[in-house]
C-alpha cells in the first residue's frame, strides 16, 4: 500500500470528520485580514458562524494580491491556534482553497505553505478527472501534507461531472463541492431560479459523494439579498441530497444552518418513528409499523435514525 496513503489513513483525518457538520460553507477572500476575522468569528462570539470557513486564494484573490492573501492566511492560522489555545468557544472548521497545481505556479506555492498551518481540510478546485487528482496528491506529498488533510474536491466543469464517481472513490477526498458558476459557464447553459440546466450534474455529484460514503456541498447563490429565493434554493439542495451550501456571504449563514439542520418536528417525527417499529419489530416480532396511517418498514427507520444522529452531530459541534 502507498506509504503516504498509510499514513493518512493512519492519522485518521477523515474519520475524526466522519459526522462532518457543514451545512453553511463560507468561502472568503484571503486578500484582506479583517474579512477572515469577521467569517472566523476572531473579534468577536456569534451564534451565527458557519460551520465551515474556505479560505479561499484562487477565484477571489487578484493574481497581484496572491502573495499577499497566501501571508494572510499564515497570520491567521497562527491567531486560530492562539485562541485555541486561551479560550473555549465555537470555531468554524477551517479550509484552505489553493490554486490548481496542475496549471498554475501559485497552486505550487500554495502547497508550498500547507506545511506551516493547521488546516482542517484543503480544497481543490476545477477537478477534471482522478488523474489530475493525483497530480496534486502527488505534489502534497513531496511536501508531506497529504497524511494531514482531507481534500474537498471542487467539481465546476463538465469533465468534472462525469468523472465525479472515480473522484469520489478516491481515499484522500472527504467531500465533493459542487461548482455551480464555472460549470453553468462550461456547459454554456443558463441560470434559472430552479436551476434545471443542473440538475442532472447535482445528482451526479451527489450520487457519485453517496456511492463512496462521502459528503457533498451545494453551489453558491449569488444574490447576497434576496432571502426568499436564497432559501427555496438551500431547501430544494437539501431534498436532493446534498449535505450543505457554499456561502459568498456572512448573511447567508443563518439561512442555510436553519435550511440543512432537522426541524423539530423532522426531530420528533423521527422518535415517534423509531419507537413505533423498534416495538413492532422487538415485542411483537413483525417488520413493519404505521405512524399516522403510513407505513413503516425498515428503510425509514434507518432514516429517522440518521435524523436524530444528524441532530445529535449539530449540538455536539457547537
């Protein structure tokens, strides 16, 4: 077996985000320190954080600001591991996005600065096919970060989808993060508010992620105001599959974590379900039970467990 692969394996990084919470994904431009702070919750304690912060130095960050944002993000990788350090509240898990590696000279220099932080996942973006994958496995591993982080994958372009499953299989990725922009911008499509020109690449992704018992983000939506269609869009995400939505902006992180989180009544549907057959099933040796008139079978006890265990995954994170 590959020793790097060993050694990754070994130190466990995807298992100890095996109940991964990432229902609110806040990308954030790296070219200016007080953003990071406000997205990271650092000058201040918000109930409103997202679950996970990208530090993002590809799209966002102008070619002449590269530098910079890649210092950036090292000043505040080390305030995060201060603050851990002193004091005991909620942080956002934190993502590093590098260049890619395979056409760009600032990927390599962004590999180059994994080896000084502490980040809880990299991500990888515009991931055409397991081969270029590899290449940027290839290149963490020359600087020994491939045993350290999970990849989130970044699937934005059409080869990328249809390429997905084999992505996904890969041991080193965590998460697919589906790229809505970049893609509709490939498939020379158009945006609608039911975005039916994606909906075939959703469901690729998400059944390529669910195949290999991984997690998978939804796209970002990029009117930052209008609320109503912002949450029509993270509910119609969440009743596809996905486990989560990429954010452009703060304001858009209460939404989304309202959106992806089990309502109460999700919560005690679900225990209602749970007792109803596990007393059919136990005391009176039958494989089906009714909850308001509708039958119950396996299947769905299987799915209110993993409700109340997503509840459960929630309040233990924060």
């Amino acid at each position: 077996q590959n020793p790097l692969l060993s050694n990754f394996i070994n130190n466990n990084m995807i298992g100890r985000h095996r109940n991964l919470v990432a229902r609110s994904v806040l990308f954030c431009p790296t070219d200016k320190i007080s953003m990071m702070e406000r997205a990271l919750g650092l000058k201040s304690s918000s109930d409103t954080l997202a679950d996970v912060v990208i530090l993002d130095l590809e799209d966002s960050v102008s070619p002449v600001m590269k530098n910079r944002a890649r210092d950036n993000v090292l000043t505040i990788m080390r305030n995060i591991e201060s603050i851990k350090k002193e004091r005991e509240f909620f942080l956002p898990l934190v993502a590093v996005r590098i260049n890619c590696a395979a056409t760009t000279s600032w990927g390599i220099d962004d590999i180059s600065l994994l080896s000084s932080i502490k980040s809880d996942a990299v991500v990888v973006p515009k991931v055409n096919s397991l081969k270029e994958l590899d290449f940027s496995i290839e290149k963490m591993g020359l600087n020994g970060q491939t045993s350290s982080y999970p990849l989130w994958t970044m699937i934005e372009t059409a080869k990328g989808v249809l390429n997905a499953p084999e992505i996904a299989q890969s041991e080193f990725v965590q998460t697919l993060v589906f790229g809505s922009n970049d893609l509709t911008k490939d498939l020379k499509a158009f945006y609608t508010d039911k975005r039916e020109p994606l909906l075939y690449s959703m469901s690729q992704c998400i059944l390529a992620a669910r195949a290999s018992e991984k997690f998978v983000i939804d796209g970002i939506f990029m009117d930052i105001k209008d609320e109503i269609k912002f949450k029509a869009e993270c509910l119609a995400g969440r009743n596809l599959g996905f486990d989560g939505k990429s954010l452009i902006h703060p304001n858009q992180v209460k939404l989304a974590n309202e959106a992806f989180s089990p309502s109460k009544e999700q919560i005690h549907h679900a225990q209602r379900v749970i007792e109803a057959f596990e007393t059919a099933s136990q005391r009176e040796g039958r494989g089906v039970a009714v909850v308001d008139n509708k039958l119950i079978e396996h299947l769905h006890y299987l799915q209110a467990k993993d409700i109340l265990q997503r509840s459960h995954d929630l309040l233990r994170s924060r």
